[in-house]
C-alpha cells in the first residue's frame, strides 16, 4: 500500500477549537467547534481536514481524504505531461577554427534550435589567445549570421575566464 501524504491535518490532528466547516457538497454548514466538526464527519464516515490554517477561524472540510489526495496526484500528474522541458545543447568552437568548420556547427545548432532547444555556444581560448577576445566576437558574429533567421541572442556574447559564451534561444513563430 502506498503511503498517504500528509500535507493536511486530518480528524483528530486538528488542534484548533472552533473551525468554519465546509460540508461534503461544498455547502458551508457555519463556525462549529472542532469536536462537532469531527462527529458530524464521523457520522458520515469521512474525514475532517484542515484545508486553510491560516483562515480565522481555519477552514475544514469534510471529505473522503483518500479520494481527495488520489484527485490531487491525478491532477499534478496532468499538469507535468503539459510542462515542456528546455534544455540547453552546447556548441564548442575555437579561436583557430575555419568557416566551413562553422558552417558544419551552425548547422548543427539549427537542428537544435529547430528542435525547440537552446543553444550556449562557446568559444574556448587556451594560453595567451584570451588577449584577442576580438577574433571570439568575429567567430561568434560570422556564427549567428549563418543561423539567424531561426533564433534570437538571448545572451551576447561574454568572456567568463577563458571562454567566450554566448547563448541562442528559437524564435517564435
């Protein structure tokens, strides 16, 4: 058997003295104390849950819990099938590289890019070559004018450390 959550205090877990009572039917049946709350809901064998603590006086609701935890993961779980996730594919170029080299990674990007991905392009200097963060640029301009009809610079280029970053996200239609 899976185990309940317990993010709501039910039946007997409720400390307060008085409550605002909402009945199985959403109908409010008034500002009861907490032991009528829980007789009425035990005559109707549900339960007593603390759906709004902060409330004055905190609102209950007399339910069937476990339907209503089964309804609320039902609905979480729908709510993630929705959710599309974003992920972030990463090109890497060099000071030294030529422009078919960056044709080839362009294309690459578009696929990505097409795929509904963003792209962090990087250009990754050894040595002495972060002094001419210039030719970076130049790589990185000559890059995003070969793919520019399907993305947009989210983030211009930048030199953190020893590399030139700059990130691509698809346009939309």
């Amino acid at each position: 058997m899976k185990i309940i959550s317990k993010d709501y205090l039910l039946n007997e877990e409720i400390r307060e003295k008085e409550v605002r009572v909402i009945g199985e039917d959403n109908a409010p049946l008034g500002v009861l104390s907490t032991k009528e709350a829980l007789k009425m809901a035990e005559e109707s064998e549900l339960d007593l849950v603390l759906i709004a603590p902060t409330a004055n006086p905190p609102v209950c609701r007399i339910m069937n819990y476990g339907k209503f935890i089964y309804e609320q993961s039902k609905k979480d779980k729908e709510a993630k099938k929705k959710q599309k996730v974003v992920s972030i594919k990463e090109i890497r170029l060099s000071p030294s590289i030529e422009d078919h080299d960056i044709t080839i990674k362009a294309n690459n990007a578009r696929k990505f890019l097409q795929d509904g991905d963003k792209v962090k392009v990087t250009v990754r200097f050894r040595g002495r070559e972060a002094e001419h963060s210039h030719i970076g640029n130049k790589i990185l301009d000559s890059f995003v004018a070969k793919i520019q009809d399907i993305c947009v610079v989210e983030k211009q280029a930048k030199l953190e450390g020893k590399n030139m970053i700059l990130i691509l996200a698809p346009k939309r239609a």
